[in-house]
C-alpha cells in the first residue's frame, strides 16, 4: 500500500476546460477606461460574482501603447472581476502582465468567452454564444415600474418586464429582454456575451440599447419607424464589424 506521503496519491493534475470572461481593450488610457466602466455598469453591485477574467492586449499590439495596468487591475477587482490571465500584446505589455502575476492564455483562447467593450468571433470549434450563458428554464418576471436609479439584472437567463422601465433605470439579462410597457431607461441583453439574446419593446424610446457588448445611446436618435413604437433589437454582424439592427414589430 502507498504510503500517505506518495505523491501518486495525494494529488492529480489535470487539464480543464474552465468557461473564462474577457475584457478585450480596446485602449490604453486608464482613466478613459475608468470612465466608460462607470458610464456602463456604474455602481451596480452583484454584476459580476468574483467570475475569472482574461485581459485581451490583441487590438493594441500595433500601437505598443503601455497602460496604468495596476490601476486597471484595481478598477476591476472593485467591480468583483478576478483577473487571472492575458492574451495577445505587444512585447512590453506581455511583460508588465506578466510581472503583474497574470498568466499566458495565448493556447487558451478557445476556452474564453467575451465581455461588452468588444466580442471577438469565437473559433469554430468553441462553444456558441448561447453555452457560454445558458438561459434557464424560466425568465425572471417584473411587473412593477423600475424608477430612476433601479436596476434588475436576471443572470443567466431572460427577463419580462410587465410595467415602463422610466429614465435612468437599467434592466440586464444574460438571455433575452422583452418590456410589454414604454421602454425609456437602458436595456442591456446578451450581458455575458450571448450575442443572439434580442431586445424586444412595445414602445422603444430607450436611452440606451446593448447586446453582448456592443451598444447604442439616445445620442444617435432612434428612426422614426420605431420611435415610441413596438421593436425589436438585434446585433449584426458582417465584414464590416457588427452593429445593432433596430426592426418595428408589426
């Protein structure tokens, strides 16, 4: 019998296939990054539950642009992301990762899956966007009106809004969102990366529209085929990158 000291025993390595989020960065400016996180997820607490995350450096490896990475990472572990890993880069932000205890996820990337700022196509051979969030068997329902500063986040499945989401109210979900009211505050669907999740709204005059990262703000006025009326919302994507396609419901 081995004995209890047996390194055959007392453990075992194995390779896993751990579903990881991914903040693909888009740029090097700290304080401009600071400032869209708060602009999108603002104080909202519960968002993310210590999940595990991959810097993605790819679109600035052209640029070699060095970044406060310290602040960044602190900016992140506020929001209860764990940073863990990075990918792609230039050699000098490969080095201050490193240095900063983030492992290599190059060989990885298969593995990940996106969040907002930017979803990169996943590999043939990954999981779709609906597995990386699974909805579940039934939608969280809401059917009271969400006031100013209110947010509901249904996770990992669709949210049903029976009542107006007014100005400065956000509703979330991993899946879809449907609001059978106006639709005035901000609707963010496909959260964790589901880039097929929809937005439906029997009276659209959203302050903001997303879906899996990528997003549109009242600063660009809604055409007046869905102004204040029934739509549906949807991103596109094509060679030319992806965008949301607003449609009126007939």
């Amino acid at each position: 019998m081995p004995a209890a000291s047996d390194p055959s025993t007392s453990f075992e390595l194995k390779s896993t296939q751990w579903p990881l989020l991914a903040l693909a960065l888009r740029s090097a400016d700290t304080q401009q990054l600071a400032h869209d996180w708060q602009q999108r997820y603002g104080d909202a607490a519960g968002f993310f539950e210590h999940d595990a995350l991959v810097l993605d450096f790819s679109a600035l490896e052209a640029v070699d642009q060095a970044c406060d990475l310290t602040a960044l990472l602190r900016l992140l572990r506020s929001a209860h992301l764990h940073p863990v890993a990075f990918r792609g880069g230039s050699s000098a932000q490969r080095a201050q990762a490193s240095a900063a205890g983030l492992a290599r996820a190059d060989d990885a990337a298969d593995t990940v899956h996106n969040l907002v700022l930017n979803q990169a196509q996943p590999p043939a051979a990954s999981p779709t966007p609906e597995a990386a969030a699974p909805p579940q068997t039934s939608a969280l329902l809401i059917d009271r009106p969400l006031r100013s500063g209110q947010q509901v986040y249904a996770r990992g499945r669709d949210l049903i809004i029976t009542a107006m989401v007014n100005p400065g109210a956000e509703v979330v979900a991993d899946g879809h969102i449907h609001v059978y009211a106006p639709l005035r505050g901000k609707a963010i669907a496909g959260a964790r990366g589901n880039e097929s999740a929809r937005i439906f709204a029997s009276c659209l005059e959203a302050e903001l529209l997303a879906i899996a990262g990528t997003y549109r703000t009242s600063e660009v006025p809604l055409p007046q085929s869905v102004q204040g009326k029934p739509a549906m919302v949807r991103l596109q994507r094509n060679e030319q990158g992806e965008r949301l396609l607003i449609e009126p419901i007939a």
